[in-house]
C-alpha cells in the first residue's frame, strides 16, 4: 500500500509565524494577579467553541471592529472581577513582535518541492495591513483571514472553505497551529495536524510527516 500524499501544509500566523500572543497574555496576567488561563478565558473567551457573543469572537469574524471589542472586553472582564483598562488591551494588540524566520524559509522551500500553502489565522480588519507588513503574503497560495470570510477556527466550515481553495482532498493537507482546539478541529475535518509549541520541533515534526510521504506531482 503506497504511503499518503499530501498536497498542501497550511500554516496559522500568530504562534507560528510570529511569537505567540500568550507571551503578553502571561505578563498582563501576572499585573493583574491572575493566571494566564483565567486571562484568556476573559479575553480571548473559549478556546474550543466559538460563541455568538464574545467580543473577541465577534471582531475575529469581522462583526465589530477593534475599538468595539476592546471596549467589549473590558465590560466583560469587569464583570468576572478582572479590571483592564485600555492600555493593558494596547498592550496586547500593539503589533510588536517577532518573526520566526525560519517557518517563512520553509514555506518558500515547500512551494518550491511542489506543496501548495496557505495561510489560516484568526484575524482583525484592521491587523490584515500589521499581518502583510511582516510577512510576504505571496508566499501562500491562499490566504484565510477569519475577518474576512466570516467565520473563524475552530468553526468546520473555516476548514472546508480552505480545503475547497486549495482544491485538496482533506487528507492531502497538512495544518500547523499553536492553539490545541484549532488543531483538533482541522483533525475532525480529516486533516493532518501539528500543535505546535516549539517551532523547531513543529518543523522537525513537519519534516518527518511529509518525508514519509510520495513527492506530489
């Protein structure tokens, strides 16, 4: 029995290709004396669903736009005794950080082996200009901005919107993110998957997977 072909390996931006928002989202936490879970969960919301309601949910979907979740947040996380104030949320979001230079490389040498790229982040309107200036975008065949397409990881339909532009079958697609429920929800739409939690070794794992596969054509 031959092994499996894939065609495609699709990449997450934050935590992938630039250091993880939950390095801020720890610092922040610590000044307000609680954990970075506890933190996250006010707001960033759930991690494996996606709600109707959460401010940060909304604005990754393009429903509001950033000055509206921002203050959405702040509501919310008052409510759960957490009071944030609108610098700890420019804090967060002022788009300082670091590239990871080694998976844009990697992505250059996949297009050139013959895989097809592509890009699927949870995103804002107003980051997508942040997001372009730190790296080239024509590396990715396509490119999936949650804000832009109406729906967000770890919603089925994100996945099948990608695998239908990258006119893969879902086992011919590899998928790298750094957030656990992301990854689960690209498995359950019969994807390949990589947690990421250290780049070398996602790309070790990267590396492994798709050597043990048929070059595709």
């Amino acid at each position: 029995m031959s092994a499996q072909r894939f065609a495609a390996v699709v990449f997450d931006f934050g935590g992938v290709l630039i250091t993880p928002i939950t390095t801020k989202v720890d610092e922040l936490a610590e000044r307000h004396g609680v954990t970075m879970g506890e933190l996250l969960d006010v707001m960033i919301g759930p991690r494996d669903v996606s709600t109707h309601d959460h401010p940060w949910h909304r604005a990754e979907r393009g429903e509001i736009d950033l000055a509206a979740m921002v203050h959405g947040i702040i509501e919310h996380a008052g409510r759960r005794g957490i009071h944030l104030a609108d610098h700890d949320l420019d804090f967060l979001l002022d788009g300082v950080f670091d590239v990871h230079h080694e998976v844009v490389e990697r992505i250059g040498d996949l297009r050139t082996d013959g895989y097809r790229t592509a890009l699927l982040t949870n995103s804002f309107r107003e980051f997508r200009a942040v997001l372009e200036a730190a790296v080239d975008f024509s590396i990715f065949d396509e490119v999936i901005d949650s804000s832009e397409v109406g729906m967000r990881k770890p919603e089925p339909d994100i996945y099948q919107l990608v695998t239908e532009r990258l006119r893969c079958r879902p086992g011919e697609i590899v998928y790298l993110d750094d957030f656990l429920a992301n990854v689960e929800g690209a498995r359950a739409h019969g994807w390949a998957a990589i947690h990421v939690t250290a780049v070398h070794t996602a790309l070790d794992d990267l590396d492994a997977l798709l050597h043990h596969t048929r070059h595709p054509h």
